[in-house]
C-alpha cells in the first residue's frame, strides 16, 4: 500500500513539472512570435508574461505540497495522501482551461493580426499561496475532520451509520480552538458544537466530544453516570489518536485511567473499554 501511494504522489508530481515545462514553452513561443507581428507592443506581451508569472507561481507552490507528501510518506495516512491527490488533480482541472485560454487568445490576436482580440479569460481560478499550502500540510499531518471520523470508527466508538447520523447534529465554528475552548461541547437540545478541525488541539477536541456523545447516546447501557459523564474514555481516545499519529506533539491532559486504558489497549472496541474503566473504578 506504502509503494502505490508513493508512486501516486510521484506521477502527479511529473505532471506538474510537466505542466511548467509545457507552458514556459507555450509562452516563449508565442512571446517571440508576437514580436514579429506587433514589435511595439510591448503592453501586450507584458500582460501575457504577468498573467503566466502568476499562474506558474500555483504549480511551483504545489510543488512543495507533494515534496512534503514524497519526505513524509510512511509517516502519513494512506487515506489523507489520496484525498489530498484528488484535491489538487481538481485544483489542475479547474485552472488549466485559464492559461489555456489565455494562449489562445494571444495567438489568435497575432494570427489575425489584431492586438485587441488578446483579452483575459472570465472566471480566473484561485490560485494556491502559502496559507494554502499550510493547510494541506496539516490535513497531511491528519489534523483533519476526515482522519477524525475514520479514526472514530476504525476504533469502533461509532459504526459508519452512527457517525453520519450525530454528525448531522455538529456546528463547526471556524475559530481558533485554545482561545475559544470553552464554546465547544454538547448543549442541552442535542446539538454538538465543535471547532473546524485545523491543528491537534482541535482534532482532539472533535474526538473528546464526540465520545463524550457516544456516552451519553449508550447512557441507558451503560447505567454509571461517572463513566457517562466522567473524563477517563474521551481522553483516552485523544490520547490514542495522539499515539497513532506521528505528528502529535501536545501534551493537552491525562487522566491515571486514560493511561491505564493507553498501556492495555489491544484494538478493543467502545465496549470492552467501557467495562475497562468499570473494573478500574470498582479497584479504587
């Protein structure tokens, strides 16, 4: 699995320095060319080289993207890897047809030999910057909504079913998760009200509540209001979500039965913890 995500990230990889190569060459072309046909016209060929300048700047920023997804491969989740893939083969698709465009106008302008046929396309895409590229490097890391849930129901908290169901219930609030830490819970008419997921605090955060849910849904199973209600479970599985992830590296809080449940953990389900904690708290 390791190898076929590596060779993926390659082959877009190829294609987007194939992308640079294919329009420097397009732009060089027609750059000399225009120059036989409209020698004075240099307005008209600054405007092509400013357009094409800022466009490349998208594919050589990407370039660092899949660089970091090439170093961290074995670190990273096969999953988050393909997502990210999908994402920026979209990110081609939708501004590809622009410089494409482009050219084509600029040539047919010089084939007719009227410079007012050069004109700018409608509709120019978004083009990827830094704090771009920050966020597909922390989406990589698994700091992400996606990773959350797939965890959650990797480590059998929720079936698929569940999840989608209580997700429904979900207010993200795009706000810095430490400083606003205290809006974030589970209110009274159901809802859950959780930061976007965008670093670790926030990641485990999502994950806190989210089983803070689960026990509340499973509260008429479960019948003991201080594992219901108590702290051992969602820290727990922060805790475990910080384990299995490579990039974690904040210490948030612990409880002494969140780390007994660490020590033990054997990919047991929600259940087998439950009664985990259940026996841990009848020892003391």
């Amino acid at each position: 699995m390791k190898q076929s995500t590596y060779k993926y990230i390659l082959e877009q990889y190829r294609d987007v320095l194939e992308e640079i190569w294919r329009v420097r060459k397009t732009y060089l072309v027609d750059y000399i060319y225009s120059k036989k046909v409209f020698k004075d016209n240099e307005k008209m060929r600054k405007t092509l080289r400013n357009e094409v300048n800022e466009y490349l700047e998208n594919p050589r920023n990407e370039l660092k993207i899949y660089n970091f997804l090439l170093k961290n491969e074995r670190k990273l989740y096969a999953e988050d890897i393909h997502r990210i893939l999908d994402s920026l083969q979209e990110c081609y698709e939708s501004r590809y047809p622009y410089i494409k465009e482009l050219f084509e106008n600029f040539e047919t302008a010089i084939g007719m030999n009227l410079d007012y046929k050069f004109y700018l396309p409608k509709h120019k895409p978004e083009y990827i910057g830094k704090d771009t590229i920050d966020k597909y490097k922390l989406y990589a890391k698994g700091f992400n909504l996606d990773r959350v849930t797939d965890f959650l129901i990797e480590t059998e908290v929720y079936s698929e079913e569940t999840l989608d169901s209580e997700m429904k219930k979900v207010k993200q609030l795009d706000v810095d998760a430490q400083e606003n830490i205290d809006m974030f819970g589970i209110y009274e008419n159901g809802g859950i009200v959780l930061p976007r997921v965008r670093d670790e605090l926030s990641a485990c955060i999502t994950i806190h509540e989210l089983v803070h849910n689960i026990l509340l849904l499973k509260k008429e199973e479960i019948k003991e209001s201080n594992i219901i209600y108590g702290e051992d479970l969602p820290v727990f599985y922060e805790l475990l979500y910080q384990k299995t992830n490579s990039f974690a590296r904040q210490i948030i809080h612990t409880t002494e039965i969140a780390l007994k449940l660490l020590e033990s953990y054997n990919e047991e389900p929600l259940s087998i913890q439950i009664e985990k904690v259940k026996k841990y708290i009848t020892k003391d």
